[in-house]
C-alpha cells in the first residue's frame, strides 16, 4: 500500500523538527573557524565615550560568556565574546590579553599581535617592566610567524622590523606566585549548568509535538472510514475507505509511539538538568591575573584580564 501525501508531509516535518539541534550545534562549531589568511585584522575604536551602565552589563555578560567558551577550547566564540565585551566597555584595555591568548591558541598570530600592541597603546598604567615583557611576547610572536612563513613581519603602525634571525632559546617559565587566598563564594550564587540537558529536551518536546500531531492526522483518517463503511461494511468497489482506514491505523500507531518515546527523552533531559552537579558562580572584581604561559614562539607569563 502506497503512503498518502499527507503521510509524507508529516513525515517530512518530523524530520525537520529532529535536525534542528544538529544544525544549531554545527552552526556553534562554525564559530571556531579562523578567518582567512591576509583578512583584515579587528578595528578596535578608539576609547573616547564612557560606557553607561547598561553598556558595562552588557560587557561583563559578553566577558563571561566568552570565558566559558574559552574554557571548552571554542576559541573562535571566546574571541567573538571578548572583541564585543571590549567595545562595549572600552574602559578596560585588560579584555584585550584574553583575546590575544584565545587568537595565540587559536593560531592567529596577526590578530594576537595586534591585540597585544593596541593593548600596549591603550593601557597608560603599565610599568615599564611590564612594557618590556609584552614587547617580547610581541617579538616572540613575530619570529615565531617569521620563521613559518620565511617574511618579516611588520609592526602595526611603526618601522618595518630587522630581517628574522633565529629565535633564542625559550627562558624556563618563572615559578607561580602562590595564590592569594579568596572569600568563599556568597551564599546562593547561582550554579552553572551545562546546555546539553535542554538540548535532550527540546529534542524530546518536538519529537512530543510531532507524534501528536501524526496521531491526530491518523485518527481522522480512521474516522472518515468508518463513515464511508457503516459497521466495517464498505460499499461493493470502494477500496478507497478500506485503504484510508488502514493507513490511519498506522498513522494512529507511529504517532502513540513517537509521542510517548519523545515524552521520555523530555522527561530524562529535565531530569539529567536537576541532577547535574553544579560550581557555584564567582564573581570577581575588574583586575588583570597574572599567571605563567607556555606557548609557540613564546615562554614567560601571562595578564588575563577578567571583570
């Protein structure tokens, strides 16, 4: 027996509905991607206006989002997050590190250097120490790229740099200061939760939705059978009704079964959201960390910038 258009509507449909997720998922895949070779790097605004309040919300929100992406190595989102976070806010020059970090891992060496020297411009309350020690990450940075591609590369916005010589030897990393110790969190701070659990959820709750809806669909056709055949009796040449009779019964069966599967998927992800173990969040105040950074072309230590 042949499926009715309408069966292949509705199965089209669900279809549909299941793949959703999975495009959204390799939609945020999408987002790791480096731009291409010899794209233009950011334009970072000059800082000229204060940011409101609303503005500074908006920049700690994009700050945290772009340190969890960080996190789970998603560097391409990290970046996004942290260049939108900067804009907004551009009262701290600090975001700039963590954007040039997430392009480094990211093997973005143009887009590091130039977040690292606008950082330099930008920032007038770095000692000079501290000037030197960016600078030779800038430098070390720039052999690194030297010695990949065999060309100099020039210095954003100065002189053409001397032709590349062979990069020295790595210092060792410089031991880490011990860590200052921190106020516990405070009492009812929201936990995180991972994303996963609604996504088995909203898979469930369409796959809900689309199992009623064939159930319906099947139901009417058993209906409309029964009308044309009074007491299972169907009038003498009329395969018609005998055949949207069974194709409904069919459709009724698929649909009670996609519906109460779909309902247990929904129920298993909310379930897996409450039961998920949880960190509490911390909230830590505008400051640059420094920690130690081992990474290509460069040895030494690190200022991520963190609201």
């Amino acid at each position: 027996m042949s499926a009715s258009p309408t069966s292949l509507l509705l199965a089209s449909s669900l279809a549909a509905v299941l793949a959703l997720p999975c495009l959204v998922i390799s939609g945020d895949a999408h987002a790791q991607v480096a731009g291409p070779p010899g794209a233009p790097l950011t334009n970072y605004p000059t800082c000229t206006n204060k940011p409101t309040a609303q503005d500074t919300d908006a920049a700690k929100s994009a700050y945290m989002l772009g340190k969890r992406f960080f996190d789970e190595s998603d560097y391409g989102s990290a970046i996004h997050n942290f260049v939108d976070a900067y804009k907004l806010d551009c009262t701290k020059p600090e975001l700039l590190l963590n954007v040039a970090r997430a392009n480094e891992l990211l093997g973005n060496r143009p887009e590091a250097i130039h977040a690292l020297e606008t950082y330099l411009q930008r920032d007038q309350t770095l000692s000079a120490d501290q000037r030197v020690q960016y600078q030779r990450r800038i430098d070390n940075l720039k052999a690194a790229m030297a010695a990949q591609t065999g060309t100099p590369v020039p210095a954003v916005g100065g002189p053409p740099p001397p032709a590349p010589t062979a990069a020295p030897a790595p210092a060792p990393a410089p031991a880490p200061a011990p860590a200052a110790s921190t106020p516990p969190p405070a009492s009812g701070a929201a936990g995180q939760h991972s994303v996963a659990p609604w996504i088995v959820t909203g898979v469930g709750g369409a796959a809900v939705i689309a199992g009623g809806i064939v159930y319906l669909v099947g139901a009417s056709d058993v209906s409309s059978a029964k009308s044309s055949c009074p007491n299972g009796v169907c009038p003498k040449g009329d395969s018609s009704a005998a055949s949207q009779g069974n194709t409904g019964d069919n459709l009724e069966k698929a649909g009670a079964v996609t519906f109460y599967v779909g309902l247990g998927v929904a129920a298993a992800g909310v379930l897996w959201h409450f039961l998920e173990p949880t960190s509490p969040a911390q909230a830590t105040p505008a400051h640059a960390r420094f920690a130690p950074v081992i990474g290509p072309g460069f040895a030494g230590g690190s200022v991520v910038g963190s609201f």
